[in-house]
C-alpha cells in the first residue's frame, strides 16, 4: 500500500487492488482494465509536472492528463517489482527495485548494483537529505547513502537496529529516521544519535512508515498501531 498527494490536490492511495484517486469531490478507481499492468499497488510519488508515478509488481506506470504510460524491464527497469520510488530536487526519478536501483533522468535509465557499491540489490525506501544525498534502504543488508559518486554503507555494525529498512523521512532539522524491523533509528551527519524501540514506547518494532506533521512531530505506523 502507498500514499501519495498529486499537485492539483488530489490524494492518491494504492492498495492490493488496483489505485484510488481522492478528490474533495469524488473518488475513482484504477485498474488493470484502465491501464495499469497490474492491481497490487507498493509504491506512488508525484512529480512535478502533475504526473503520478506507480510502482507495482509489473513495472512503472505514469499517469498524466488521464492517461497511462507504462515502463517495464523491456523498457531498461532493472525488475519488474518495484518496491519504491522518489523524485531529487533536480527531477530525477528513483525506483527501488527487487534486482538494484534505477535512476530515469530525461528518459535515460541508470542502473546501480552491488557492482557499484550498493550493499545489496533488493533496495526498500529511497530519500534525499537536505544535502542532496540519497539514502537507500535495502531489505536485510544495511543503509546506504550516495553522494552521486560513492555508496557508504551504515549496518548494525555502526548502530543501526536492524539491516531490514522499511521507512525512511527527513525532519525540519535535517535529521533523518530510519524505521527497521526491529525499531527506530535517528541519524545526524549521517551517525547514529539515538534509538527507539518497545522500551521507549513503540507500539510493535517494525516501523513501516514514517511522516512528520506541521508541528514537526514525528508519526510512526508498526504492526502494532
């Protein structure tokens, strides 16, 4: 499931069967029958220019002006799942994938691996800091963060809980939060400043989503509430 808000207003959520547009007004539903490869939705981001971006078990779909365009491995997607996506400050867009991570700049794909330092292939949630760096989540092996050039890898090893990323945001102060199966971590600079788990409140140790409010307080969604 995803949630994501376009830029005329509308809110647009995926589910397990198919993607639900949110208006003031109405709501519609999309489906394979409308465009889409497929109903399982994991992930949604919109772009500047008014499109929404769809990540699912079959590829890439982009919708803009009600129309649907669809980009599979065909297409220069490194798999067919795709289990996030994010767009940079300059545009770019990003989709994490089961076999690496993809950047699309101006219709160009530009694959990223282990071949290229990335700690592991199977890439979770994706985010730029306030430096233009992007962080990368991976589903077991760690966090990485990119600066353009190099991948550094931050693990367990260097205070992280857990090397299963679920949930990436970025507060007002620059800080970022990394959600794990196994609790919460607060990076400054890039290093471990604290850790929150049961102990300190959480309601269930898997932090699956995360999003900061207009008072700048933290919200965190478990497997426990």
């Amino acid at each position: 499931s995803a949630l994501a808000c376009a830029k005329d207003g509308a809110v647009w959520a995926g589910t397990s069967s198919g993607l639900v547009q949110i208006t003031s007004t109405s709501s519609r539903r999309w489906t394979v029958r409308d465009g889409l490869p497929d109903n399982e939705i994991s992930a949604l981001e919109s772009g500047a220019d008014g499109s929404v971006w769809i990540g699912g078990n079959d590829g890439i779909s982009r919708y803009r002006n009600g129309e649907i365009s669809v980009y599979r491995t065909r297409d220069g997607l490194s798999h067919s799942l795709v289990l996030s996506l994010f767009t940079d400050r300059e545009g770019s867009l990003w989709a994490g994938t089961k076999d690496g991570l993809d950047q699309f700049t101006d219709g160009k794909v530009t694959p990223y691996t282990k071949n290229e330092g990335m700690l592991s292939n199977d890439v979770g949630p994706v985010l730029e800091d306030t430096r233009g760096h992007l962080w990368i989540g991976t589903l077991g092996h760690g966090l990485n963060s990119f600066d353009g050039r190099h991948f550094r890898a931050l693990t367990t090893r260097d205070g992280l809980l857990d090397d299963t990323i679920l949930a990436l945001q970025l507060d007002s102060a620059g800080d970022l939060w990394v959600g794990s199966s196994r609790g919460l971590n607060r990076l400054r600079n890039g290093k471990v400043v604290a850790t929150y788990t049961e102990r300190e409140g959480l309601s269930a140790p898997s932090v699956r989503a995360l999003a900061v409010d207009a008072e700048d307080v933290l919200w965190a969604g478990t497997d426990g509430g």
